[in-house]
C-alpha cells in the first residue's frame, strides 16, 4: 500500500488503514522522535500523539504524496511541545549498542557521538533528517518550516559546523605537540572536550597556521551518523499504540490531541513554532462590527428627534421651544412668581403629567371674562386679553404663530 493509498484509507475511516500506517513509518518516524527527545518514553508518546494528529487531520493534507514528511512534522510538533534534548554522555549513549564489527571503530564511534552532540539542535536535526532518513529537499523544508530556497545554505552550515566539531575531537585526541596555544586551550583535557574548550578550539582553527590544514579535509556527515547507536523499535510499541485508537476510555485524550495539533497551513502541515496564527481580522471585524452598532443607535436617535420632537421616555416638555431663549435655573423661580399660580405648578412638568392637566381658566383682570384655551403642557395655546407682567430681567417671547 503506497502512500497516496493509505491517505485514502485514513480519511474513508479504513479499520486496517492505522495498522498499514504504524507498520510502514512508525520505525523511521520514532527514531527521528528520540534524535530530539531524550530517553526513549517520551519518543514513544510523540510517536503515539503523532499518529493521533494523522488520523485526525488526514483529509487537510494537500499533497498525499508527501505522507511521510508530514507524519516527520507532526512528530516534530509533539517533540517540541516537549523538552529538546540536550547533550549526552557518550558512554551511556553508546551502552545499549550493538557491538562494532571491527574494535577499532570504538573510538571513532565516541568521536562522532562527541562531534555531533555538540553541534546546536537544529543543525543536528538538519544532518539527521538529510543523511540518516533521506527526505527529498521539498520534503526536509516542509518538515523544518522553511522556504525551500534556504535549505542549501541551511544544510552547508550545518555541515561546516559538524567538520568543525570533528577536527577538533582530531586535534585533542593527538595532542597539543606541534601547538604552543592548543596546548594552553586543552589544559586539564581528560579524554572529554568540555563546551568551552570545543569553541576555543574550533575558534582557533581558523586562526592558526599549524592547525588550520586539518579543517580543510572533508569531513562525510553520512559517515559519521552512521557510526552513531542505531535506534531499534520497541516490539510492543505497536499493540500500544494501535490499542489507544479503540480503547474507548481514551476518546478524550484523542479528541484533546487532535485539537491540540489542529495549527496547520494551507498544505495540511502544522505551522512552526515562531508563527501564531493571525488574530488580526478578527479583531477588525469586531471594530467594523461595533462602529456599526454605533451608527445605527445615532440613526435611531435622530428619527426619534425628528419624528416626534425629542427623544422617547425624556420630559419634552422640559426643553424650550424652537428659536427662543431658554429659562437660566437662576431666572425659573422668578420666572414663575411672575407668571402666575397656573404657570408656576405646570412648568417643567414631565411630558405625561401635562397631557392629563385640565384646560387652563384664565380670567382678565379688567374684563372679568373668562376664556376657556386648550392647554399643551398645562401652558394656553393663545394669550389672554390682559398681557401678564414681565420681568425687566427676563427675555420677552414673542406670541405664537396664528
């Protein structure tokens, strides 16, 4: 079963599609999960929530070609969710090995362990991925999130610094004879470079003119990853890992994976760490949405205005005519004592105690007639016969039209 085969079986729901799956890449996969992990429980889990995210996310793979490199960047999401492995000591490291054919490549093993534990992380998980598990260039830049024209200057620092790193586990298992300075940088040297002894020698590499013709020998990274342990799979890794998908105790810890690992690009790959998704179209939606909210309620408010005089709920009457002066609150209560007991207990009367007032009885002083007026706010709509007296303080309001 290719694996275009295989990306069809996981996304139709195919009960045997996990087990095809677990036998065809699991291996290669989990030995790339204990390159970046330390011990061998932790690559078992990345290994495990690996799988998760491919059954969960297979129909988002664009290209069902590049299964594997995906399956290598999914595993990389979980390992890096955990802690990067740091250096080792090359004995424990090479305990559980197996036994070189010929002894003589006992030392040259520690020296290529030594040589590549010190390179930085990502120029041994470079290395790793090119000369031990033989991805294509378009596969090795999707599975470390970066463009494909910066794989080759990537991959050539990576091996400059691995030559680097061997010339000087060289130079210190021969000795500082010929060189009165390397003799001074590898003072106290025990059989073990320690870090600031490394990058002391391989600063003076370069500078000096008795050791600088060892740099230039050509150091095969192939060679020297295949003199590292080879990493075996655990034979019961297998009934483990498979057991998690219809174990049904286990649906929430595969449901939490699977969101967990859902960051993924428009190819289906999981994004890299330094990149977050993007928070700002949301956030412009959810201003474009309140300026909206805004211009409708203004909208509201004007119509109110304009249709009914003033806004719903508000004493109306309170508020001045059009087009004359409004009453100072110093001037109301003068304003009042002036214009008689009818006018003082209905002005600033809310909207609705001045429909319900009876019409007004004014009687004229020197006619004795009485006029009954209709009333608006409890105030007549005309003026009587005798104009009341005003104020000398007060604005004069002019008579209403008609």
């Amino acid at each position: 079963m290719n694996d275009r085969v295989l990306v069809e079986a996981l996304r139709a729901g195919d009960p045997g599609a996990l087990a095809a799956l677990y036998d065809a890449h699991a291996e290669s996969v989990y030995r790339y999960c204990r390159c970046l992990l330390r011990d061998a429980d932790s690559a078992q889990v990345a290994l495990r929530d690996a799988l998760i995210a491919a059954e969960a996310h297979a129909g988002l793979l664009a290209d069902p070609g590049m299964l594997r490199p995906w399956l290598y960047a999914l595993a990389r999401s979980e390992c890096r969710r955990r802690r990067i492995a740091g250096p080792q000591p090359a004995g424990e490291a090479l305990a559980g090995a197996p036994e070189p054919a010929d002894p003589a490549d006992a030392d040259l093993r520690i020296m290529a362990w030594n040589a590549v534990q010190s390179l930085p992380a990502a120029d041994r998980e470079v290395l790793e991925l090119d000369t031990r598990h033989g991805l294509s260039a378009a596969g090795l830049a999707a599975v470390l999130g970066i463009p494909a024209r910066r794989l080759d200057a990537v991959r050539e620092q990576a091996r400059d610094r691995l030559r680097d790193a061997v010339t000087a586990e060289i130079l210190a298992m021969k000795g500082p004879y010929d060189c009165p300075r390397r003799a001074r940088i590898l003072t106290g040297f025990a059989g073990e470079l320690t870090p600031d002894m490394r990058e002391h020698l391989v600063r003076h590499l370069a500078r000096c003119e008795t050791c600088s013709p060892h740099r230039s020998r050509q150091v095969s990274a192939a060679k020297v990853f295949e003199l590292l342990p080879q990493v075996t799979l655990p034979e019961s890794l297998r009934v483990r890992v498979l057991s998690c998908f219809v174990d049904p105790e286990l649906f929430l810890y595969r449901r939490y994976v699977a969101r967990r690992s859902q960051a993924l690009d428009g190819a289906g790959f999981p994004l890299p760490g330094d990149r977050k998704p993007r928070v700002w179209p949301r956030a412009v939606a959810c201003t474009v949405a309140a300026v909206t909210t805004l211009v409708a309620i203004a909208g509201i408010f004007e119509y109110f205005g304009k249709e009914v005089g003033g806004l719903p709920g508000v004493a109306t009457a309170a508020f001045p005519p059009e087009g004359k002066p409004p009453v100072l609150p110093w001037r109301r209560a003068e304003a009042d004592a002036t214009a008689g007991p009818e006018l003082g207990r209905t002005a600033g009367l809310p909207l609705d105690v001045a429909r319900v007032t009876p019409r007004a009885r004014l009687i004229s002083p020197a006619t004795e007639t009485t006029r009954w007026l209709p009333t608006v706010g409890g105030l007549p709509t005309t003026w009587p016969d005798v104009e009341p007296t005003w104020s000398t303080h007060d604005p004069v309001p002019s008579p209403p039209p008609g």
